[in-house]
C-alpha cells in the first residue's frame, strides 16, 4: 500500500505534458537563444551605424514576443497538459 502512494506521488511531481516536456524546454531554450543572438547581433549592427536603429527596436521587441511565447507554450503544455 505504502508503495502504490509513494508511486502516485511520484507521477504527481513528474512534469507531464501534451508533447514531451524535455523536448519542449529544448526547443524553447534553442528559439530563445538564436532570438537573443540575433537581436544582440543587430544591436552591435546599429552601435557601428550599419543597420537603422529602428531595426534594433523592431527586432528587441519581436525577441520579447517570441520569448513569452515559447515560455507560455512550455508553461501550458507542461501545467495543463
């Protein structure tokens, strides 16, 4: 009897998801990372004034965008799923 709980319980922490949750986390850490190169890449860019600074706006903004998104995904398949 004792067992069966300490089973439960264990599946209870295990986080579950929709899709595969390490796959999900690694997907997430992946998009977050080539997003924050780019968007550090751009910034360096429009420093040197290669770039208009309206680009290094547009892509921080769209790096914030894609960020939350892939945190709510990972959030939602995780806690809901």
């Amino acid at each position: 009897m004792k067992n069966m709980i300490e089973e439960k319980d264990r599946l209870k922490r295990e986080k579950k998801g929709i899709v595969n949750p390490k796959l999900v986390r690694l997907f997430s850490f992946i998009i977050i990372s080539l997003s924050l190169v780019a968007c550090t890449v751009l910034c360096i860019l429009a420093i040197w004034e290669f770039t208009k600074t309206d680009a290094v706006w547009r892509a921080i903004t769209t790096f914030g965008v894609i960020s939350l998104a892939t945190a709510v995904f990972t959030f939602v398949n995780e806690r809901l799923g």
